[in-house]
C-alpha cells in the first residue's frame, strides 16, 4: 500500500503545530510525487498501515519516542549486537 501525507497534517507539521517524531517514511502527496515524511504527517489509514506492517515497530516507535532504549523483540538481537538493526546511542557518562 502507498502511504499518503494528510495535507493538513503537512500544513501544521511546515509551521512547527505538530510535534516532530524523526522516524521517516516514503510517502505521497495528493498531487501524486513521493517525499520524505515524517510519519506525523501521515493521514490515520496510513499511519496504522505503516505501524501494522512490521511487527514491533509500535512498540519501537513509543519506546523511540518516550525516549527509552530500542525495542527488542523476544528472542531477538540486543541493540549493537550483530544481526542488529539498531544502535544504541552512547551519553556521556555511559562509557
């Protein structure tokens, strides 16, 4: 399925009224050409597509943005491990 961008959405997202996720996206304006998106943007349909499709990307997506380390499914790779597609970030003072 083709992800869409809620017009809306974008216009508030362009003036700073909606929060910034940083997680982003392929997807299409209503005019048909493809962006970049933040997934803020995205209309509802699109947004439950999106979280639905890979298991564990809502629960990664809440973790991200309540700011707690990357999700790891159960019997999978730990964060930096290989096999891993995440990386935990280092702070100061983790070393």
């Amino acid at each position: 399925m083709t992800l869409r961008i809620d017009p809306a959405r974008w216009d508030q997202y362009g003036l700073g009224r909606l929060p910034r996720s940083g997680i982003y996206t392929q997807a299409r304006h209503n005019d048909g050409h493809r962006s970049s998106a933040d997934v803020t943007v995205l209309d509802s349909e699109s947004l439950r597509t999106w979280l639905c499709e890979a298991e564990g990307r809502a629960e990664t997506l809440i973790m991200a943005l309540l700011g707690h380390p990357p999700f790891r499914p159960v019997g999978g790779p730990t964060p930096n491990e290989p096999g891993s597609s995440s990386v935990t970030p280092t702070v100061s003072g983790d070393r």
